[in-house]
C-alpha cells in the first residue's frame, strides 16, 4: 500500500498571485474509484450543526474551491467551502472550546457503496482550517432525514479517527472497513472550514431494485458499472462516460490527447455483474472539432474470457447519441470502447438485464457488505 503523505500545520499567508501555488497535495492511490459523493450521482450535505461563514453545500462542488482576497459579505470573509464560527468556553475563566467541542455535517453518499479513501481538502483555509477531522459512516437503507440520522439506532463506524490535518492541503485518507455505507457524519475539531470532501470507492447496488427494473444500463455508475483502466485520461476521466445523464458540456465526457502514432485510445469497464446486454448508445454530446472518429465496442466474461466485439468499427459523428441494436444478445462481466484514433466520447450505455449468475453473485456480495 502506498503510504499517504500527511499534511499538519498552518500554511503561509496568502501573498498575492496564484493562490494554488502554495497548495500542498500528492497522487492518492485511491482517486482511481468514482466519487460516492459526486452531485452528479444525487449525493448531498443534507445537515450540518452550524455554518456562519459558509454554507455545507459548497463540501461537495465538483469544481476546485476559488479564492478572491477582496470578497467580503456582512459576516465577513467569504469563502468557497462549508466554515464555522469560531467556538468559545463556558465562561472567562475557560474561553477555549473543550477537547470534545466539534462542529459536523450530514452527507448522503449518491449511490451506497465501499469507501475506499476520502480526501479532506481545506483550500484556501491557511488559518481558519479545523486542528483536526474525524469521518464516520452509516448504512441506513431508504431516505432517512436528519433526525433520524442522528437517532440512538443509527450505527456508525469510524472510517478516519480524529486526525489532525493542514491547511491549504489535500488531506487524504485510505479507509479499509470493507462495508457498504450510505452516509457519513463529517466532523471537523474543534470548529473551522474545509473546502471540498472526496469519497473515492466502489458502488455497491442493490439487486432487489436491479431486478425489479428487469432491462437497465448495465455499465452506468450508479448501477454498478466501473471504468476500470483506460488508455489515456490527458483531459478527463473515463468514468465520466457512466455518469447519469447526459453531458452538458465538453469536460464532462472522456477526451484524450492528440495522438501523433498510428495506435487508437480505450476504455476497460466491469459490469454490474454477469449480464446480457442488448442494445448501446454511444454519445458525443459536446465533442464538435474533437469527438472520436470510429469506435468499436467488445465484451468479455471473466477476468480470462476472450473478448468478443458486438458493435465493429463504426463511423461516429460530432455532438451525436448513437444507438445500436443488437442481432443477439451479448453475455459478459467486461466491456471494452475502442476510439479510433483519438479524441472523445461523453458517454456509454449498455443496455441489457442480469443473468441468473449474475443476479446470484451481485445479491451475495450486498449481503456480505451489509447492504
């Protein structure tokens, strides 16, 4: 395991010019996984016990935090991320907040799931950051509500233990608990502000409801589906091409460098599980003067199965959704785009229904995680 580099302490004042410049972060090896908490996957700041200075929502922009020295409101410094008032003792004798004081906020992951890191990021927080975090999880199936997250028969596991972390920094942290969870409690000690919080991990879905749909995209995101290697990511990541919805604009697709060889780009998924997919669209929704030329799609069954292509090299057309039926259903665990030469797709559906294998293996692996 590759160890997480650690960031404590305050950071320099800021001095004008480009605020990132001083920004401490490192390559995490657990960014590889999807974003649980992405808004993009329904995922939300549903609490938080307090935030005068910034509000909870801004934990989970998808954008880096922005910084503007001169913006100023009525409570003072504005900043892009969810801060606290500063906490205060009981009384003169004791002004200064006890060693349990903390302020938190409620996060509803976009699709349950295993937790493989987490990523603290206190941007621009130089001196107003907290002294430490903590994260906990919870798996609480349905909608729940604050209250009722919050109620004495909700139990929560701890993922980060207090740990104290910097500011102006990515703080990242590997989480082991091999369980599904749905939400998190975020706590930051004693009071101050974080920036952007991170969930990197697998989604876990739940096979009652897959069932239920019977036909249903069998690589998407929050179904299970994982981009899990591509050969280039130059401009963005492959798994945006199984985020839900379509793309609004041209970086929310996978776009690759320009190529100066003779080779062509890929994209490797894991399914849902074991699957007979039946019809595929391929979208080129904002790639205009860069969408990929051709593209062929294969699959596979099993981590050793020969791949076998389904759709052959076809001519694909800018800012376009391409749809594709197929003369007979396709059995796989894997799947495969091939873009020729180069550029970009915004997203890929496989549409199909599980397997009775399939559906056996994915409700056994909810059942273990304690979905």
């Amino acid at each position: 395991m590759t160890a997480i580099p650690s960031f404590t302490g305050d950071a320099n004042p800021y001095g004008g010019g480009d605020p990132y410049a001083d920004y401490r972060t490192a390559d995490f090896p657990f960014t590889q996984y999807a974003d649980l908490a992405d808004r993009r996957l329904g995922a939300g700041v549903i609490a938080a016990n307090d935030e005068f200075f910034a509000q909870r929502e801004n934990l989970l922009v998808p954008e880096p935090a922005e910084f503007d020295p001169e913006h100023f409101g009525h409570k003072g410094k504005i900043m892009d991320g969810w801060e606290t008032r500063r906490r205060r003792g009981a009384s003169a004798d004791h002004p200064w907040p006890t060693a349990e004081d903390h302020d938190w906020a409620l996060v509803r992951l976009g699709a349950p799931g295993v937790i493989r890191g987490i990523v603290v990021d206190t941007a621009h927080f130089r001196g107003n950051y907290p002294q430490a975090v903590s994260v906990e999880g919870a798996c609480v199936p349905g909608s729940p509500s604050p209250e009722e997250l919050l109620g004495d028969d909700v139990k929560w596991t701890t993922l980060v233990p207090r740990t104290a972390v910097g500011g102006h920094a990515a703080n990242g942290f590997a989480v082991a608990a091999e369980q599904c969870f749905t939400h998190l409690r975020v706590n930051q000690h004693p009071d101050g502000g974080i920036a952007r919080l991170r969930v990197h991990g697998e989604v876990v879905p739940d096979p009652v409801w897959l069932e239920a749909l019977g036909t249903f995209d069998v690589v998407a995101l929050e179904n299970g589906g994982r981009a899990e290697d591509a050969s280039n990511l130059f401009y963005s990541p492959a798994s945006n091409t199984i985020q839900p919805g379509r793309s609004r604009k041209m970086d929310d697709g996978w776009e690759t460098r320009r190529r100066r060889d003779q080779g062509h780009d890929w994209i490797r998924y894991r399914l849902a599980a074991q699957a007979q997919v039946r019809a595929l669209e391929i979208d080129t929704a904002y790639l205009k003067g860069n969408s990929a030329g051709w593209a062929s799609v294969s699959v596979r069954d099993g981590e050793e199965g020969e791949w076998q292509e389904i759709l052959p090299r076809t001519r694909l057309q800018p800012d376009t959704n391409h749809r594709f039926v197929l003369p007979a259903p396709a059995v796989g665990t894997h799947a495969r785009v091939d873009i020729f030469p180069d550029g970009g797709i915004s997203r890929l559906r496989l549409f199909g229904s599980l397997t009775p294998e399939g559906t056996s293996r994915l409700a056994a692996r909810h059942q273990e995680l304690g979905g």
